[in-house]
C-alpha cells in the first residue's frame, strides 16, 4: 500500500462532503452557493411547474402536523408573535432614543 494512502484516516460521507464543500467556499465564496442555489430553484420550477414549493410545503405541514400536533403550531404560533412584539418595541426605543440625541 502507498505510504500516502495509509496516513489517511477514512471519513464519512458527511465529513467528505464538508470537506469538499469548504473547498469549494474558499475557492468561489459564499455567494456562488446562492447562485447555484437559484440556477436549481429555477430549474426545478421549470421542470415540475409553479405548484411544485407549494406542495412539498403543504406535504410538510401536514407530515408535521401528524408527529407534533395542533398544539405545537399554538407553541411556535405563539413564539413568533412574541418575537415580534419584542422586535417591534425595540424598534420604538431606537426611534425614541434617536429623537431624543437630536433634540438639543
């Protein structure tokens, strides 16, 4: 056996492919992964039509809805709501702090 072949140590697929894909990222940066992404978002529009998101998205609704219930969309449901109502008070504080620098 070639000496270089046995210093490897084996690694999963999974690790193979985080290895082949940080190679790739410090090759062609980030934003080749989104273009790529889009090419292939495009591509599976066109071959399977403008419903195809729409569907997977109900199918994982409702696989979700079967292993988790109503009452896990009340919980995230809720969750949400408070983010927001969180995000929306900050956001008043920082306009009211911005205004109160300008006045002198």
């Amino acid at each position: 056996m070639a000496k270089d072949t046995e210093d490897r140590k084996e690694m999963t697929v999974a690790e193979a492919g985080k290895r082949g894909g940080d190679t790739v990222k410090a090759k062609y940066g980030k934003d080749f992964y989104t273009e790529i992404g889009h090419k292939g978002g495009q591509a599976t529009r066109k071959k399977y039509g403008p419903d195809f998101y729409g569907e997977i998205g109900r199918k994982g609704g409702q696989t979700t809805a079967e292993k988790h219930g109503p009452e896990f969309y009340e919980k995230i449901g809720k969750k949400g709501g408070n983010r927001v109502k969180e995000l929306i008070e900050r956001g008043k504080k920082a306009d009211e702090d911005a205004a109160a620098e300008k006045k002198p």
